[in-house]
C-alpha cells in the first residue's frame, strides 16, 4: 500500500510542481517572443545567430527561472569568473584614476554586474536586441548605458577601458578583422578574454564561421597581435589563465596609446 503523504511533503512537492510548470511556461514563452522577434533578421546576421543562440539555450539555461538569459558557464562558473574579476580589479585600481568601461559583447550582464561599480561611466553592449532590454529595466540601478550594437559593423563607443570577455572566439575573421581596426580609435586598454588551446605553438586564427562553437574544437584560438589580425599594441601583458575544458582561458591586456 503506498504510505500517505504528510501535508508539509505535500505541500512542497506542489510548491515544486509549481514552480517546474511556472519556469517551462517561461522558457516556453521565451522562446516564442524570441523566435518571433527573429522572424524579421536576416538570418545569417550575427543579430540572429547569437538571438537563435540565446532563444534555444544552446549555452545552457539558468536553474534560476528570473534569468531570462544565460551566457553560458565561462560567465557563471566562480572558477572562471572570480580570477577574472580579481585580475581586472587589480589592473583598474592600479590607474591614477577611475576608468570609464565599455563592456563589448556583455551577455547575460551576470559578469559585468560584478565589475560595474569600478568604473566611472559604463557602456556595455551586446547584439541580441532584446536581452539589451531586458538588462536595461532589470539592471537600472546600475547605472549601465545599455546598447544594442555589433562590435563588428557599428562604429565602437568610447571609454578608457574596453573589455571584450569570450566574444571574438565565436566570431568569424571577417568580422574579428574589422573589431581590430576600430578597437584602438574606442579605448586606450582592451582586456581580451579567449578560450586557447592549452599547448604552446597551436595554429591560431583559424577561420570559422560565426556562431556558438569556438575554434577551440579545431585545435586553435584567436590571437590578435598574429595574421592576419596583426593588432598593433604599445603594450601587452597576461592579466590571469584559467585551465577549463582541455583548454585554458586566457585574459590579456592590450595598451594602445
Ligand atoms: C559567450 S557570451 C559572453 C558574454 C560575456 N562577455 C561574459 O563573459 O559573460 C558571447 C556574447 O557575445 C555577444 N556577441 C557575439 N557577437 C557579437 C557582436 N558582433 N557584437 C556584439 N555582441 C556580440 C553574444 O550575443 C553573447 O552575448
């Protein structure tokens, strides 16, 4: 004979039912809003792509049912994320004065919630339409200039600090090639972030189409001072590395003037 339940088990097997029905109902509409305000995008555009990307959770969805978006665990995992944040906290409260910030391609924003309050003016942008507003009501006291941009085609904000974290690894030469041209007429540092290969001497900038996968699965990783990017920097140095999926997650600072 099954044993009843007692009312407290119950009531949190319902409390549980509910909340499960309240977050595939979400994410159900989520989905339809997304694909929906797709619909009009050329579909090759990287405004679709990363749109579908997030619309279909190919990085992943947050156990939190209020987080409408998820970047994926390179922005979530403390692992990853605290080494990053310490080494850019280092970096900005070693200038003589307070940066402004101009966070490139800022995703779910769960990162650049954490490294806001060290910058004076902070503009961060992100090509999926409506995760930019989504943050700008979510995120409104922190005082964030959110703006719907592609870091590839449209002319770049300026701030003393940019900070481009696990974007160009998703991107096609093409359009790393034209992010390269603008960057140093935007900032005067960048902080790059890519996932690399973790042996020495691996192929970089192997061609790719945009998309969510990285070169990391051909053996390569974008390096921005080689061919056919060739970045011209006064100044580089490796802010951390963190070892992650047979691969190594390297930040590094560029000095342009
Ligand atoms: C893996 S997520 C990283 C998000 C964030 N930087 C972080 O570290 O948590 C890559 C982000 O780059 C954005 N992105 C990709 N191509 C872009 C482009 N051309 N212009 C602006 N944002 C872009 C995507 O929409 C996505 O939000």
């Amino acid at each position: 004979m099954v044993p009843p339940l007692n009312c407290k088990m119950a009531g949190s097997l319902g409390r549980a039912a509910i909340s499960e029905i309240f977050y595939v109902f979400v994410t159900c509409g989520l989905i339809c809003l997304m694909n929906a305000s797709n619909h009009h995008l050329d579909q090759s555009s990287n405004e679709a792509i990363f749109t579908r990307i997030y619309a279909h959770g190919h990085w992943g969805r947050s156990p939190n049912p209020y987080d409408r978006f998820f970047s994926g665990s390179g922005s979530r995992d403390p692992a990853v994320v605290e080494p990053y944040i310490a080494s850019v906290e280092a970096f900005v409260r070693s200038l003589p004065f307070k940066p402004s910030g101009l966070d490139l391609g800022c995703g779910d924003f769960f990162v650049g919630s954490r490294i806001r309050h060290l910058f004076d003016h902070y503009t961060a942008c992100d090509v999926v339409g409506p995760m930019i507003d989504h943050h700008r009501a979510r995120f409104q006291h922190f005082n964030v200039d959110f703006r719907k941009l592609d870091i590839s085609r449209d002319p770049l904000p300026q701030a003393d600090v940019g900070m481009v974290r696990q974007v160009l690894q998703h991107l096609s030469n093409d359009c790393i090639a034209r992010f390269v041209t603008a960057i140093p007429h935007s900032c005067r540092y960048l902080i790059c972030t890519e996932h690399l290969p973790a042996v020495e001497g691996f192929p970089s900038n192997i061609d790719k189409p945009t998309g969510g996968y990285i070169r990391l699965e051909a053996g390569s990783g974008v390096d921005l001072m080689q061919p056919p990017f060739n970045l011209q920097a006064v100044a580089r140095r490796q802010l951390c590395a963190v070892p992650e999926h047979e691969g190594v997650i390297v930040t590094t600072l560029y000095q342009f003037h």
